[in-house]
C-alpha cells in the first residue's frame, strides 16, 4: 500500500513551492495574496529565495498560500 505523508510540504522545496505559486498567480497576482516588497519591485525567483529563506514569517506566508492552492487543485 502507498502511504502519502499527511503533511502537504513533505518533499516540496521551497523553489518549487515559488515556482508553483508564479506559474498560478504571477507575481502580480503573488504580491497581492502576500504584501512583501520582493515580489513587488524587479521580482524574481532567486531574489524570493534569498528573502523567504532569511525570514520566517514570509515564508510561512508563503506556504500557507502553496497548500491552500493544492487543496483547491487536488481535492482530498
């Protein structure tokens, strides 16, 4: 039997998680979900990293918004 981990962000990294969001919102779209200056002015990938990895409440803002749109994609 396949068990899945009941954890949404077992084995997604963080770009991949950025990547999702990008692809789904664009990063017009991504600043207006969340209020952070990086996806606002010159957004890219690489400069969302560096910021999301150095702090933590972004982050989790970020992940909160990946898992919400999972579940709307693939419905449990």
């Amino acid at each position: 039997m396949n068990e899945q981990s009941p954890d949404p962000l077992h084995g997604v990294t963080l770009e991949q998680i950025l990547n999702a969001l990008v692809t789904h919102y664009e990063w017009s779209g991504l600043a207006e979900r969340i209020d952070i200056r990086c996806f606002k002015s010159d957004p890219s990938i690489k400069s969302s990293l560096t910021f999301l990895r150095k702090t933590p409440w972004a982050r989790e803002k970020v992940e909160r918004l990946y898992v919400k749109l999972m579940r709307t994609r693939r419905p449990l």
